[in-house]
C-alpha cells in the first residue's frame, strides 16, 4: 500500500465521520421522553422551591399586617432606659 492510498482513506474516513450527523437516524421516542421528564422533574422541584417561599413569605406580611393594624395601647413599658428623675431645685441658680 502506498502513501497516496492510505491519505486517500484517511480522507474517506473523515468524510464519513462528518456526514454521519446528517445521516443519523432520529432520536427514539423513549429519550425524548427520558429528557423530558428530567426537565419537567427539574421545573417541578425550583417551582415547589418557589410556592414554599411564596406561601412564606405571605404568611410573615399577614402577621405584620395584623401586627401594624392592632390599635396600640395607652400601657406604660415596664422599665424605662432614659428616665428623668423628679424636678430638683438646682443650687446656686437662685440670686
């Protein structure tokens, strides 16, 4: 075999490596089915993800909306931090 033989192959086998994707035969139905299921599982898991959150998230602005909407009260806090102590006569004000 010589060399313009063997590059004459090498060639056809290149030819064909490139000409296999068009001649290709379609997808079976079951992978298409495979792949289709794997999206659907994967959209389902993010949107449950989403309606957890949604249902969360709806449940904390009710309770703050009941929180803001209660009447407030006239109580006094049972410690106060910044206390003034009774009005003391100041010394050496009076001249």
């Amino acid at each position: 075999m010589s060399w313009g033989q063997d590059t004459r192959s090498q060639e056809e086998e290149v030819r064909a490596a490139a000409e296999y994707g068009k001649r290709a035969e379609p997808l079976p139905d079951i992978h298409i089915h495979s792949v289709l299921t794997a999206g659907d599982a994967e959209y389902g898991d993010a949107l449950r993800e989403t309606r957890a959150r949604q249902e969360h998230l709806e449940r904390e602005i009710t309770s703050l909306t009941k929180r803001l909407a209660a009447p407030l009260t006239d109580e006094k806090p049972a410690r106060r931090w910044f206390r003034r102590s009774a009005a003391k006569p100041q010394q050496g004000s009076e001249a």
